[in-house]
C-alpha cells in the first residue's frame, strides 16, 4: 500500500492512500459508501465507474453477479444490517437495504446513511451506479506523483484558489 504525506499548519500527517468513498447513485438519490481497506474493495473500485441491474432477492437486498471474480475472505454473518455493501460468493455484488442475515460473505463496504435507502431501491430491479467521488487526495493519485512525496496542503490550497483568481 502507497502513503502520502502532508504538511497542514506545520503538522506532518501520513495517510494511507487507500481510503475511498464511492457514491452510489440509486434512481437519482445520490448515496455515500465508505469501501474497505482490503484487497476485495481495492479490486471493487478498480472497476469503477460502472453501473449494475441489480435485482430484488428477499424484500431486504439487492445484488448483481459480474463476470469478474473478488478475492475474497469471507465469514458468516449472523446479522447484516441495511447499508451493508457485501460480495456473496467471489463475484455477486449485494446491497441490503433491510436487515438480514445467515450467510457468509465479504464486506465490501457500508454506506453512510440510509436515509432513504428503502424507498431508493423500492421493490422490483433497480439500477445503481458506483463511482469514485472526487477528492483532493485521490486527484494527487490521479497525478502520478505521489510515492515518498510530501504535499503542502495549506500551499496547495493556496495555489488552487490563486489559480481561480480568488482572494483569501
């Protein structure tokens, strides 16, 4: 796993470069999901962007099997509950927008709130979109400069908003 590290007020903070948001976009209500740091939610977000048909299994979740096959560790789980992002088997994608349960799966991920979840996936095939959220951090990975560096984000900060003609 790559680290970067940042200098903010003189404060020196490493962060791992893996800690990705997605947004996950379910008949236009805009969702966020936190993504595991594990090798499972890295092959996910590699995937990203894409949207999935996902279809209703128990009146309590949604899933998808893609072609792809996850690495995968699964373990059982005696309760699931909604928001919960998991991979059944080592390539169907499950969403739960209730609670369940009784199976063994690979965490993926958890959206951060389910207001809306429900009423979102409603109750028959839905289509759901995955895609990375935008952050300055993932745009200084995007740059390809980023092993062993060490940013200034006050600087950086500063530097965008001149850029943009602003003062501050």
């Amino acid at each position: 796993m790559r680290r970067i590290t940042f200098v903010l007020a003189g404060l020196f903070l490493a962060i791992n470069l893996f800690a990705m948001e997605i947004e996950v976009i379910i008949e236009g209500k805009h969702f966020t999901a936190e993504i595991e740091d594990n090798e499972t939610g890295r092959a996910f977000c590699a995937l990203l962007p894409m949207t999935l048909n996902m279809s209703d299994l128990n009146g309590n979740e949604k899933y998808h099997y893609l072609s792809e096959e996850f690495p995968t560790n699964s373990r059982y789980y005696a309760a699931v509950e909604p928001g919960d992002l998991m991979i059944y088997g080592n390539s169907c994608v499950v969403l739960f927008y209730d609670k369940a349960g009784g199976y063994s799966y690979t965490r993926l991920g958890r959206l951060t709130s389910i207001d809306g979840l429900a009423d979102a996936v409603g109750s028959g095939n839905v289509s759901v979109t995955f895609s990375v959220k935008p952050t300055v951090i993932n745009e200084i990975i995007e740059s390809g400069v980023v092993n062993d560096k060490i940013f200034d984000l006050k600087r950086l900060f500063a530097d965008e908003r001149t850029r943009k003609g602003g003062v501050y």
